[in-house]
C-alpha cells in the first residue's frame, strides 16, 4: 500500500494551531487541503494564517514564491463537512473529548466515500474508542503530530484494536512522504512518547518533593550532565503544567492508576494555584519582568585529592579514570572482583548512583550518571548527614579538577539522572514486550519528539544491559511501593544475558 497521490485532496477538521499545522504539512508536500472548523469564519482565518506563515518561509528562503503561490491555490477554507465528500484522507484536531470526536466522525463516515481514510491527532484518547462506533472502524488510525507540526519531524501511525494494517501502512507511508518520520504504534496510552517519557518529570519532581534538590539544580544537572536539552521544570513551564498534568493524569487513569505513573502532588498545587507556566508568567520560575531566574546549587571550591584508588572499573563511569589522569591526579588501580568505586586519601568512597542511600555505608559519597563524563560540565554528589566532611571536600575537588561544577543533593537513591534513565529503559522495554513498537521506533520516538540525546535502547546499550535493572531493584527494596519495581520484561532481558555469560 503506498502513500496517497498527490492529486488526492486531504481535509483537516479543527483549525487551531495544531490542525492550521497539520494542513500546513499537507499543502506543502503539494495537495489539495480543506479547512473546515465548527465555529463559522474559523476556517477563514486559519487559511489566512496558514497564507502568512507560507510567506515567512518565502522570506526564509524555504519556499519559493512559485511554490507558496501553488500552495494557496490548493487551500480551501470549507463552508460544512459536505465540501469534503471527495477528500482521500480526513485529519481531526478538535478539542480533546471523546464525545465530540466520536460525533464528528460518524458524521463524517456518511460523507465521504469508502476509501477515505480517517485519522485523529489525539495525544490521549483511545484511538480505539475514537472510531469504535464507526461502521467500517478498519479504515480509521490515529496521526500524532508534535507541535509544531510543520517544524516536528516525528509523526505516530497508531492502529486501533479494528485498523487495518492496509490503513496504518497507507497512513504511515502518506506521513513519510509528506517529509516526516513516522513510527508504527500500538493503541496504548500514551502511545510512545507520552508513556515512556513520564518518569522524566516524575524522577525530577519526586526528588523535589524529598527535598533532594530545588528545581534550579535538577533541571542544571538534567541538562549538564544527562544531556537533556532541557531540564523537567523548565520543559513544563514551557509545554504548560495543567496540559503536562493532564497527559500525566490521563496515562495513569488509562492504566487503572499503575503506581509508575502516578502523578505528581508538587505538580497539582502548581496548577491549583493557577502557576501554569511560560503562559501565565509563573510556574515553577517566575517569568515576570525583572524577574532573576535562580541559580543552581553550586559547590565553592575544594582542593582536589592528592590521589585516588580505583577498584574496578568503574562501569558505566569507566572513562572518568581517563579523566583523573589527564588532570594529573595519580590513579592507583587494584582489581576487585565486586569493586566498583574510588577510594579516596581520606578512606572515603565514591561510587557511581546505584540506586542505595550513603547513610546505609560508612563514609560513602554518590555521583551521579552522566551521558558523557568527558564533556558533562556539572556533576551531581550525594553524601548523608553522617558522611565525613573530608570525604565529600574530596569527591568535590576532584570532580572540579576535571573541570566540571559540582551539584551537592540530598542522599537521594538513584539521584537524578541515573534513576530517570533507568526508568526510561525499562518502560521501554516493557512497551516492546507488550507490542507496543519496536525498539528502533522507541528510539527514533524518543529522539525526534522529545529531543533525547539517546533512544532508551541505545542507551541501555551504552550503559551495559544488566545495569538498569541493578538500579531498579535496589531502589524497589528501598521504595517497596512498585514505582521503581523492575518490569518482567527487563528482569528478562538481565537474566538471559546474564545467562548467555554464564552466570546461573
């Protein structure tokens, strides 16, 4: 089944900024586009706005002006759902409420002819409930766009329990050749983005809400050292925190309340207090004028170890010896058949987050996970109340002797980065094993709709494949409520890796 022609006019139902969006893609990829919207003289303005937006790019030198003349000629604003009786695919964007979906598509469906192929871009509906009261519920799909849709490459075809897979491909194919990457999903909710991605947010607020950190050095240590291109409380100041809440809650009502996707109370006050974000001109930072944006923990400045001995190879931190040497910091190295740590002059020991607490080991200071400890430029530390001074001075210094700012949290299991990427592994591998997608589409998901640095796969790949699991069930033992409990499918990944290497 291929793309369809070009020659085949395509409708979009709802003229709102993702339905302008998505009409936008539609016309410059070159067919005919109807905008219809409920509210008379909607479909209008959207045309016109679509019109200026294609004048943008002319300027940008993205369109020419051949191409934006052709393109307005192609659009046209609709009067009623019968000027679309002759589209070849139907796109809806209305507002997010199943009962108004279902109605406009069983409206729909006496219109238009049997070929036409139906599509919603709802982010948290069941495609499934969607187009279950259709009549010839096959030809209907779900096509996730990311705002803005026209700049966003990631679109994803999700089959209903009745799609047909001749409408997913024809679907899928359409997306890639309107320029986009689109990924094959299952209906579930979420999707993918929308569910692999909540322990994101849920990580940062949760060491939040423990008084771990404040939101300035979570979202410094996400980006600095995780390599996220933004921090959590920024990335919902900027989405919105009540839309951000709302995907959160909708995934874990759909999940009839899974503890790993609970939301978040920190978050819930936020919106109850009408502190929604960018849009409001508060959120978790303020955004009024004059208003100082505040500054992560940093750590004043500690001279650094006169030496330090590595036992083990440091696992996922190996090149952090590398590092030590090149900053002329003499690195002793003993072979340890469990060691995986620095000990340093004072007898204290650094160790990479593992998912246990410093005031469990006598004179233990944590380090967080970094995406790459070469050029991270901040470095988070976890130390207790009964971790000696020295020691923490010395884990201090020598982060600051490779020269990256150091972050000082509370004894948080798992800190920040580490637990939020283990997290993210394991949902993922819990959605392949499910049939939700394949581990290329997670990755490719993940990466182009949320801006990962890494997909969850590759990730795991990096990290080594037993390591999310160790995190995991270290802190399940220390938080027994199954937010952190490793899923089925990673304890068999680990297993039968380990079994592969011979380990019983």
């Amino acid at each position: 089944m291929t793309a369809l022609d070009l020659s085949s006019p395509v409708a979009v139902v709802g003229t709102g900024t993702m339905g302008q969006g998505i009409a936008q893609v539609a016309l410059v990829a070159g067919h005919p586009v109807r905008l219809y919207d409920a509210v008379p003289g909607r479909a209008r303005e959207a045309a016109a706005a679509i019109g200026a937006r294609l004048d943008r790019l002319v300027e940008k030198d993205r369109l020419t002006g051949a191409d934006r003349d052709a393109a307005r000629a192609r659009l046209r604003p609709a009067d009623s759902l019968a000027e679309l009786a002759d589209c070849s695919l139907v796109v809806e964007a209305v507002l997010e409420r199943l009962d108004a979906k279902q109605e406009l598509f069983r409206e729909l469906e006496g219109i238009v002819g049997d070929d036409c192929l139906l599509a919603t871009n709802t982010s948290s509906l069941s495609v499934t409930a969607v187009g279950g009261t259709l009549r010839a519920p096959g030809r209907f799909v779900g096509l996730h766009f990311f705002n803005p849709a026209p700049l966003m490459p990631l679109v994803e075809v999700v089959s209903g329990f009745a799609t047909d897979v001749t409408s997913a491909t024809r679907a899928y194919e359409t997306a890639r050749a309107w320029g986009k990457t689109p990924v094959a999903c299952a209906d579930t909710p979420g999707f993918i983005v929308n569910r692999i991605a909540r322990p994101f947010y849920a990580e940062a607020f949760a060491v939040l809400e423990s008084q771990g950190a404040d939101p300035a050095t979570i979202d410094a240590v996400l980006r600095e050292s995780g390599g996220f291109r933004m921090g959590a409380f920024e990335l919902t100041d900027l989405i919105g925190q009540d839309v951000n809440e709302s995907v959160t809650h909708s995934v874990w009502r759909s999940f009839f309340q899974d503890v790993r996707f609970t939301p978040s109370l920190a978050q819930r006050r936020l919106v109850e207090s009408g502190r929604l974000g960018r849009k409001s001109g508060h959120g978790w930072y303020d955004y009024g004028e004059g208003a100082e944006r505040p500054e992560p923990h940093t750590a004043e400045q500690e001279r650094p170890p006169a030496y330090v001995v590595a036992e083990g190879d440091l696992g996922p931190a190996g090149e952090l010896l590398a590092l030590i040497r090149e900053a002329g910091i003499p690195v002793r190295e003993e072979d340890e058949d469990n060691g995986t740590r620095l000990v340093l002059p004072g007898g204290g020991q650094l160790v990479l987050a593992d998912g246990q607490t410093s005031v469990e080991f006598h004179d233990v200071v944590y380090f967080d996970l970094a995406l790459d400890y070469r050029r991270a430029t901040r470095i988070a530390l976890s130390a207790s109340k009964d971790t000696a001074p020295q020691t923490l001075a010395e884990a201090t210094g020598l982060f600051q002797a490779l020269g990256k700012k150091v972050s000082v949290i509370g004894d948080v299991p798992g800190m920040i980065v580490a637990r939020t990427v283990a997290r993210i592994v394991d949902l993922a591998h819990d959605a392949v094993a499910k049939g939700v997608a394949t581990e290329e589409d997670i990755d490719t998901a993940m990466r182009l709709g949320v801006n990962y640095p890494l997909g969850p796969f590759e990730w795991n790949h990096r990290l080594g494949r037993t390591w999310a699991y160790g995190l995991l069930d270290d802190l399940h033992l220390r938080d027994p409520s199954g937010r952190y409990a490793p899923s089925l499918a990673l304890y068999r990944h680990t297993y039968a890796t380990d079994k592969r290497e011979g380990t019983p």
